[in-house]
C-alpha cells in the first residue's frame, strides 16, 4: 500500500484471471548502476555523491542465447494450453526500473524466469499461484537461496535448465508444463 500498487494486485479482480504473465528478469550488462540511475540525494537513504565514483556496473550470469530465449518465450503466446490459458510475455531488464516498477511488474507476474541473481529476491511479491523458474547458469546450481526464498513466500520453485548458452527446447517444455499446471481458479 505504502507504493499506491494494490490496484495492480490479482485481487482487485472480481475473478483470478485466467491470463498467466510470464515474466522473463533479463540480466544484460548496464553502463550505469541502478542504485546511481535512481538516486534522489533529498529522499534516498544515501547520498548520491557516494555513487559518483562507480563506473560501469559489471555483471556475472548473463544469458548467451539471451535473444533466443527471449523469442522462444515470446513463442508461448501463440499456444493453446489444455488449461485454457491465455499468456502474456514480458521481458524486463529490472535494472532499468524503478523499485516500483519492479514491484509493479512482480504483482502482475505468475510465473518469474531469471538467472541466477539477486534480482530473483521479487519472488516475494508474485501473486499467490506464482512460479519461480530459475536458470542456475555458470555454476549457481549449488545454491538454494531462492529455493529457499519461494518456499518461505508460499510460492513454488523449479530449477530450469543450467547450461548456457540456455537450452531452448529444454526450457520452452518447461514453461509450457509449468503453464499447464497453474490452478486458473486461485488468486
């Protein structure tokens, strides 16, 4: 509420939606930091002079075929699914939002695609029937921080494919058996 974002809830629907929003997090390498890009010396925690000296924000786990998967989950709105659901497929690069519309993006998401990365903290705010998929690329598949995450937020978790570049097939199935397996019914 604190965000004036409940209106984009699932539950100022009369009805759950029978639309999934599929939501791929992009890691793609950014000039700028976020933490620069939308720093506010008056309302942020710290001062933005403190940011001055970061230069270009590098960045680990990026997807090799990033457009490949970007077009194969793009491919997903054109299926009929034996649900019956219709999907919508978005493809954000968080860093590039503000905090708010990050969160914005999260309430109207049920099912969170992304490599290995803090950036798959959001989980916490999906819609109660969200799904997180996780790419665990370039040696994260040891680490169970956002399994972990999912299950304590009420949300469901599956470890996608871990090679990169992303297998396409491999993960299109996935999503698609995922689709299929939402209750159309529950919030």
């Amino acid at each position: 509420r604190g965000l004036n974002l409940q209106k984009y809830t699932h539950y100022s629907l009369k009805l759950p939606s029978k639309t999934i929003v599929v939501t791929y997090m992009a890691r793609r390498p950014s000039t700028q930091w976020p933490e620069k890009r939308f720093c506010d010396s008056k309302n942020s925690f710290f001062l933005c002079k403190l940011w001055e000296k970061f230069g270009i924000r590098p960045l680990q786990r990026t997807i090799r075929n990033d457009v490949d998967v970007v077009n194969g989950l793009k491919s997903l709105e054109k299926i009929q699914y034996k649900n019956g659901a219709k999907v919508i497929f978005n493809d954000r690069d968080y860093n590039l939002l503000s905090i708010r519309e990050q969160i914005k993006e999260d309430l109207r998401t049920d099912i969170m695609i992304g490599p290995h990365g803090a950036g798959l903290m959001h989980c916490v705010f999906l819609r109660n029937r969200g799904i997180l998929i996780e790419l665990p690329i370039d040696g994260a598949a040891a680490n169970r921080h956002f399994h972990n995450l999912a299950f304590w937020s009420g949300h469901r978790y599956i470890q996608g494919p871990d090679q990169n570049p992303v297998q396409m097939e491999a993960l299109k199935n996935l999503v698609i058996n995922t689709i299929e397996s939402i209750n159309l019914n529950a919030y």
